[in-house]
C-alpha cells in the first residue's frame, strides 16, 4: 500500500505557518492597543521601547519590525496573568 505524507494543518507549502505576520511597529502597536485618536506616536515609542529591552517578541526583517499575531496574543495573555 502507497504511503500519503501528510502535513500539519497550520502549514503552508513552504512548510511556515499561515498564522498572519504584523508589519511595522505602528501596525503592533495597533494590534496592543488598539487606535486611540491622539495616542498613536506615543503607542509606537511603547512598542520600540518593548522591543529594545526585549520585552516584546519580535523580530526584525529588511530593518522592519514584525511579529506573528499569535506570539503577540500569547504574550498579551502572559501579562495579564502575570498581574
């Protein structure tokens, strides 16, 4: 009987997930916390602020920022049970 490989439902072709990359520090920061008219430059400088003293989990392609989604909302949730 011929094997069928398989793949894990969360992979694409190129074999990385399909869970949604955030562009940008101004696109995490809306993600965080949301967009509140007036606190969009100081949410950014929150978010640099995380990431150079890594607190937050991102990384870096191309000079940009970036971050999948999920890591973010895993993250959110360390916080809140974390306080």
């Amino acid at each position: 009987m011929k094997e069928i490989a398989t793949r894990p439902s969360s992979a694409n072709d190129t074999g990385l997930s399909d869970d949604p990359v955030i562009v940008g520090a101004e696109n995490i920061a809306k993600v965080i916390y949301g967009e509140v008219e007036g606190q969009r430059e100081g949410n950014i400088r929150r978010i640099y602020h995380a990431i150079s003293k890594r607190e937050l989990p991102t990384f870096s392609l191309g000079g940009r920022v970036h971050a999948r989604r999920s890591t973010i909302m895993r993250w959110i949730e360390q916080q809140e049970s974390a306080a």
